[in-house]
C-alpha cells in the first residue's frame, strides 16, 4: 500500500496493532480481573477500543475520567451485565457508552443506573456510511479536560454544522483513495468534530483511534476535510506503525528537535518532527487526488487544495533537509526518510511551478483559506 512512494508495511501495521491491544489486556487485567475474565479475550476490538487509552495512558485524573465498567458495559455479553452500572455524563450532558450510544442527563451528572432499563433510552451512535468508525456526539475526556480548553459550541452540534461535508470528504476516501481509507479503517475508531478557540486538530496515543477536527467556529469544506483527515489519520496510523520507536530513532522519542536548528519557536521534539514528514506525505497524496479528480470540479474548492498542498509542501522540504542534516534516525528510520523524499519529488515535478508562485506571507500556524485568498485571487492564480 503507497501513500505518494511510501510503502506502508500492512503486516506491521497489524502486528503493532495487536501488541497495544496485548498492553490495554495487561493493564485492564491489573486493574480490575473480574471486569476483565467477563470480556471476550480474544477479541481486539474491545482492547482497542480508545476510551480505554485514555484511561490507563493519560494524564486525565481518575476523578474525571468515566468509569471502566462504562467504557466497557458495551462490550460485554448481556448476561455478564451488572445489575446496576455507575455513569458519568460529560460537560454537555451526554454520557458516553462506547459500542452502545450515550445516555442524555445533566451536565457532569453522575448516574446510578439499572442495566435492564439503558438500551431503551439510549442515543444511538452515528457511523460514517458503510463504515465502522463512530462520529462522536461527545468531545471525550481526553479533549474535555485538556488545560484552559473552551468550545464555541457542543461537539454534536459541530458534527451537524459540518455533517454534509464530512460525509462528502470519507465518501471521497472510500472512492478514490480506497487504499489509504483501509488503513484508516484498520486503526482508527472514531471521529470528533469539535469547534475551540484555543485547541488544534489532533490525535494521540493517549486516545488511540481517535482523530479529533477542530472546525475553528465556521462551517467547513470538503477540501478542509479531506486535509484534516489525511492528517490526523496519519497520525494514528504512524503511531502504530512507529510503535517501537528505538528502531527509527538513535534519540529518545521527545529530545528536542531544538538542538538541531537556529530557527527559533522550534518546539517540537524529534520523533514529532519525524511524525510529520509521514502527515505532509499522506496530505499531499490526498490532495494530488482532489486535484487529479473530475470528481471536485468546483473552482473554489480546487483553489483550496492547491492552496493546502503549497503550504504543507513548503514546510515539507524545510522539515526533510532539517531531520536529515540533524542525524537523528537509524536505518530503518532512514530508508523512511529516503521513501518520504521521494514522495516530495514527485509532488516537485508535478506541481512545483504553480506552487512556487503562490504567496503564503499572511497565514499562521493553521491554513487559513480566506486568507489565502486574499492574496491569491482565483483568477490570477496559477491553474493546475
């Protein structure tokens, strides 16, 4: 499976998949033995399920996090539920059940509830078409109780402002990017489109199977979607891919990619740095496909992703000559690194001149479409 020239290791993918699925085993089992002989063993998917990565992995406290036997209620055969089950409802009133739906109370309310009485009154969850992986009505707690994060609204009203589009950016995965959709489906879980001020979109081993989309407050496109997709489904797919660190990195994971540069604001460390040359490739490949597709004629929306795709590329080049003079990868880690500049060649030769005549001095951190606009009228910008 290639993601521009980057082979990704099916096999590999599954194996590492497996050993976090055997570390949440071991640290469910430690942690509560009678939960765990109810669940079936064997059965990955409930050891992958992410709300439990966030409760052994995070820094979430225990006080906030929800209960174990709510994240797990749904995964266990109907005769092995409890009579009674403690909830815990998040900041908008929605109690998670994972693999069942959720629960409508009060904001942060904490139930006492009989078992027999739950599926009659559950929310139903909401999964992208034809597909297992879930669209949060919830923020999760991983988000939720982040330091000093706000939301503009609800995280179920977000996903409606921005339903249509979602849909339209996965049915384009499923369509024209089936390769890389399968893996996608194969790590991640779920989705939670969410609106904050103050909070990027992310995705983490602390809630492994997550991807988390910030909508920034506006009702957002296809393009904006099939970038944030490729992007923190990269992330997810990376991290497992990337599992045992020590076979691409002679540093520890978090040593500072400071230390290899002059710029200033560098504050990533290394294995970050690295993650990222593996989100440009799977970016750039999606957004090639939006622009060598008759499926996204749209003028507006083609501008966007070439927009996307100059940007990105840009910090793509800047960050392969940066992790390559910094020598901070072991040969695995550099026959990566050769695979993923040979995708930036590619994406050189085929679009190198219309990009180099695009002008990205207004933008921030984050892509801003409207401001590139601003200073790139579609009229005068270079086709491609």
């Amino acid at each position: 499976m290639k993601i521009l020239a980057f082979d990704i290791d099916e096999e590999l993918l599954g194996r590492n998949q497996a050993s976090l699925s055997d570390t949440i085993r071991m640290a469910l089992y430690q942690a509560d033995s009678a939960l765990f002989e109810k669940l079936n063993y064997d059965d990955d998917t409930t050891f992958l399920e992410p709300t439990l990565f966030c409760y052994f992995l995070s820094n979430v406290s225990s006080e906030d996090k929800i209960p174990l036997e709510q994240c797990l209620l749904g995964y266990l055969d109907r005769e092995n539920w409890p009579q009674n089950i403690s909830v815990k409802a998040d900041q908008f009133g929605l109690a998670n059940l994972p693999n069942l739906g959720y629960l409508r109370t009060e904001p942060y309310e904490q139930l006492q509830i009989e078992t027999p009485v739950i599926e009659d009154s559950l929310t139903a969850n909401e999964f992208i078409p034809n597909c297992p992986i879930r669209l949060c009505l919830h923020p999760t707690d991983l988000l939720a109780y982040e330091n000093g994060v706000t939301f503009d609204e609800p995280v179920a009203q977000s996903l409606a402002h921005n339903k249509v589009a979602l849909l339209a950016a996965t049915g384009f995965f499923q369509t024209h990017l089936s390769e890389f959709w399968q893996a996608i489906e194969s790590t991640v879980r779920e989705f939670v489109v969410f609106s904050s001020p103050n909070y990027n979109s992310f995705a983490g081993i602390m809630q492994h199977g997550t991807a988390y989309f910030n909508v920034q407050n506006k009702r957002q496109t296809l393009v904006f979607f099939i970038d944030d997709i490729a992007h923190q489904c990269g992330h997810v797919i990376f991290n497992a891919l990337t599992l045992e660190t020590e076979k691409y990195l002679i540093v520890p994971k978090d040593h500072p990619m400071q230390g290899h540069t002059e710029m200033q604001g560098e504050t990533r460390g290394d294995y970050g740095a690295f993650h990222g040359l593996f989100t440009y490739t799977t970016i750039l490949h999606s957004l090639d496909k939006v622009l060598d597709s008759e499926a996204v004629l749209d003028a507006e929306l083609r501008h966007e992703a070439i927009g996307r795709m100059g940007f990105y590329f840009e910090k793509f080049g800047h960050d392969l000559q940066l992790i390559h003079k910094a020598a901070i990868l072991t040969e695995a880690g550099l026959n990566y690194l050769q695979q993923f500049a040979e995708g930036f060649q590619y994406i050189t030769q085929k679009y190198g001149t219309a990009l180099s005549h695009l002008n990205y001095d207004n933008q921030p951190y984050i892509f801003q479409y409207d401001f590139f606009k601003a200073l790139n009228p579609i009229q005068k910008s270079v086709s491609v």
